[in-house]
C-alpha cells in the first residue's frame, strides 16, 4: 500500500473513541498513553489490542517550525517511508505539527477474542473503572496504526493549543516580559 491509500485508509477508518481528558503540559514533557484496537486481520471475529504512549518532548535545541521528530512509528520497518519523505508527504497536505519531538513506545500487543465494538466496552468500563484520564481510546486499521496513533496526536495538540497559549501569555506577564 502506497503512502497516500494508507493515509486516506487512516483517515476513514480511525476514530478516537476517548480523547485523553487530561490536557497536554505547557512546559514539561507530555506522556500521552493510548489503546488502539482493530478487528484482527490474523483471527477473524477478534480483536487486535495495541498499548502503547507517545511521549511529546519540547526540544532540547531549537528546531525550525514545522520540522517535528518521529522516533520508534517504525515507518521505515513496517511501511518503508523514511522520515523526509513523511514529512514531504504532510507538508504538501498542509498537515504541520510543532517542532516537538514526538517519541513512540508500545508496550503491549495482543489479539482477544470478541468483536472491536465489544472490545470497546470493554476498555471504556476499564477507563472508567480506574478513573483513567491520561489514556485515549482509538480504533482504526490494524495496519495503518501508526497514522492513526498521530491522528490522536494532533487531537490532543489542537485540544491543548488554546490553553498552551494563555498559560504561556501568563507565564511571559509574571515574569515581566509583557506589559
């Protein structure tokens, strides 16, 4: 599958069932965990369950806008894009994320048996269950995870951003940076 069917597939089939309720840090490191599931391509009727966390990082060095590092998608490995050609891809879509670095762990995969929807449920009464608000809920195709994890990303960016924007306004008055 091209980059482009594989973008357009993530774009239809994703849906973030549970935004993360926490907002992301202004200041700090972001640690957003996740659950992704998809009907399962291996056994058909049951469900892929994939945890894992991106953690959004502010820069150590300054970046020029619109250049965001991507490390551990694996988009070389599993769909053979290198990173100037993702960022190619995004750029000409008019798709930008903020120079931040962008870090992505899995920590579980697994297949359950049952359908997606009820695989659902189950995860929402889990969530609920541990009063989780740091993890989001996703689903999507399984082999199309990678954009869907960055969809959930930029959800919760977007979700940020108007907050971010005041607090960083506050912290510049505070420190007497603005009058």
């Amino acid at each position: 599958m091209n980059i482009q069917d594989a973008w357009e597939k993530a774009l239809k089939n994703t849906e973030i069932i549970r935004p993360r309720v926490q907002p992301l840090y202004t200041f700090e490191a972001t640690h957003l965990p996740y659950i992704f599931l998809a009907e399962s391509k291996i056994n058909a009727g049951d469900t892929l369950v994939r945890k894992g966390e991106v953690r959004v990082e502010k820069p150590s060095i300054v970046l020029p806008s619109n250049l965001p590092q991507f490390e551990g998608f694996d988009f070389e490995e599993e769909m053979k894009l290198n990173e100037d050609f993702l960022m190619s891809f995004f750029l000409v879509r008019g798709i930008s994320f903020p120079s931040m670095k962008y870090n992505h762990k899995t920590s579980s995969l697994d297949i359950v048996e049952g359908s997606l929807s009820r695989a659902v449920q189950n995860q929402l009464t889990e969530l609920q269950k541990n009063e989780d608000v740091h993890t989001g809920l996703i689903t999507g195709s399984e082999d199309v995870w990678q954009f869907s994890a960055l969809i959930f990303i930029c959800g919760q960016v977007a979700r940020s951003a108007d907050g971010d924007i005041r607090k960083l306004l506050d912290d510049m008055r505070r420190r007497g940076q603005m009058s």
